[in-house]
C-alpha cells in the first residue's frame, strides 16, 4: 500500500465516521496539539525565560488563545522562531482546520439527510411543486375569465374536480364586490 493509498484510506475512514462530537474533537486536538508541542519546545529552549513546564505552558496558552498578556516573552532566537510559529499556527491553521472539518461535516450531515429524504431538498421541491401549480391555475383562471389577473370573475366551482392533476374539494368564490375569496380567484386590488 503506497502512502497516498494510506492518506486516501485515512481521509475515507475520518469523514465517514465524523459526528458532530468528532468534528469538535479533532479541533480540540489541534488546538492543543499546538499549545502543548509549543509550550515544550520554549521549555526546553528557554529554561531561563521558563522554568517550569506550567510557565511554558501558561505563555502558549496565552499565545495560542491570540491573549498575548506579554508578561512572559522569549528572549532568543530560537525562542522567538517558535513563538512566530505558534502566533502564525494560532492565527491561520487551527482556523483552517476548524474549517475544514465543520465543512466535512455539514457535507457528511446533508448527504444524510438527502439519503433519508427529509433535507431541506426535498421541502424545496415540493415548494417548486406548488409554485408551478399556482402558476397552471393563475394561467387556466386567466384563460377561463379572459382577464389576465382573473379579477373579472364572480363565481368559481372547484367542487371535486381535478385542476391540472390536482384534487380540488373546496368551493371558492371571489369578487370585486368583496365577497368570500381563495387564493384561486382574487379581487383586483
């Protein structure tokens, strides 16, 4: 198995298991992946400048967090050279990350909700449904009543009759005069 086949099966395995709770995770440890490795590096580079591990780790917590209180700060080069990697790490890759991965899971969680039928695609196809049929009845009332907007039109019976598929059982009347009206026929306004 070559590496980018190890990569391709990690990547398969990764997103098909994210769940939301995954997803934060996989953040978390980014983020304190980050802090940690940055903390022990400036420990061990600057003992002077950090004496304790929990000095190291309170200064990266503070740089990671983009806090930066500079109560604590590196002093050599080297130390300066982690430091400018943990500001630049905090501020550009745990936001791509983060990123990365919600986007994985909000693809991962629609498909889901495709797959099962109950995504919003499924509600706006059923919108378009319905748009298309009040266009067809606007359109048969328009070239029943000869008006365009159908306001010409006192009476209309829907008395268990199919409208371009449609079942109708409801009777709906409409006029100028303000009598009752449905959204079938409407008074001109």
């Amino acid at each position: 198995m070559t590496r980018e086949d190890r990569r391709n099966a990690f990547e398969t395995r990764f997103y098909e298991r994210l769940t939301l709770f995954r997803a934060i995770n996989a953040i978390a440890v980014v983020a304190v992946v980050l802090t940690l490795g940055s903390a022990v590096l400036e420990w061990l580079i600057e003992r002077e400048t950090f004496p304790t591990l929990g000095d190291a780790c309170w200064w990266a917590i503070v740089t990671v967090s983009t806090t930066g209180f500079g109560d604590v700060v590196p002093h050599t080069v080297a130390g300066k050279t982690v430091a400018a990697f943990t500001m630049i790490a905090s501020l550009a890759w745990v936001p791509v990350v983060t990123a990365v991965v919600i986007t994985l899971y909000v693809r991962k969680r629609d498909e889901e909700r495709a797959a099962a039928g109950s995504a919003l695609g499924t509600e706006w196809i059923r919108l378009d449904e319905i748009a298309e049929r009040l266009e067809r009845v606007e359109r048969l009332l328009a070239a029943t009543t000869g008006s365009p907007s159908g306001a010409a039109v006192d009476h209309v019976v829907c008395d268990d009759n199919k409208i371009n598929g449609a079942r109708v059982g409801a009777r709906a009347t409409a006029s100028a005069h303000g009598r009752r009206h449905s959204p079938v026929a409407r008074p001109a306004g």
